[in-house]
C-alpha cells in the first residue's frame, strides 16, 4: 500500500486535519492498549475505527478518503506500519479490511494517467 500511496498523482487533494481520514494522522500510539493482546486489539479497537472511517466493505466512498499527506493516506501508511510491525499485528487483518480502498487507488492512479495521456 506504502508504494501506491507514494505514486498517487499530484493533482489529489492535500488532506485537512478535519477530513474523516485524519483520525490516522495522528499519534497511532493512542489507539494501542498494551494490557490487551494483539487479536483482541483488532477486536475491539482497530477493526471498529477502521470501519468507522472507511466503511464496510464497498460502501465507503473512496473520493472522500483518497488525499494526500499526513492527514490522508499517509497516515493511515503510518497508522498501519505502526500496528504491523511494532504491535507484531497480522498484515493479513488490515489487507482484508483495505482491499475496497487499495482498489480505489489503484483505479484513481489508471483513471488520472489515462486522462493525463488522452489529453
């Protein structure tokens, strides 16, 4: 995802600190609890916020989430990595839970270049 978000084209907004995705730009520190295991933070913490944010399954919409920055998407690179690989969280968890939203980058990225080209 870290790769995606880097090649992300230029003309997607900055995110602001008041847009939805903005609650992962800050300190992924506040969401962990140490006194819980890692498969019970997922339970009650990580998986309900990341629904919250992004919706469930396809109903989130993704032009609303897809920005730039710290307040964006790379905060939730940040939010992630953060849980991956210093909580010792399975990728797997959040792979599942950001497959709608990978996608939509992934077509954000093709639909802009194409645009870009045909121009």
């Amino acid at each position: 995802m870290q790769g995606l978000v880097k090649g992300l084209p230029e003309n997607i907004p900055e995110a602001l600190q008041s847009d939805k995705i903005a609650v992962f730009g800050g300190d992924s520190k506040g969401f962990d609890d140490p006194t819980i295991a890692a498969d019970e933070l997922w339970e009650v913490v990580l998986n309900n916020i990341l629904k919250s944010m992004l919706g469930w399954g396809t109903e989130g919409n993704m032009d609303e989430i897809i920005r730039h920055g710290k307040w964006g998407l790379d905060g939730l690179v940040k939010f992630v990595t953060y849980f991956v690989e210093e909580q010792g969280m399975n990728a797997v968890l959040f792979e599942a839970k950001l497959e709608y939203l990978i996608e939509a980058i992934k077509k954000t990225s093709v639909t802009i270049d194409y645009q870009e080209i045909s121009s």
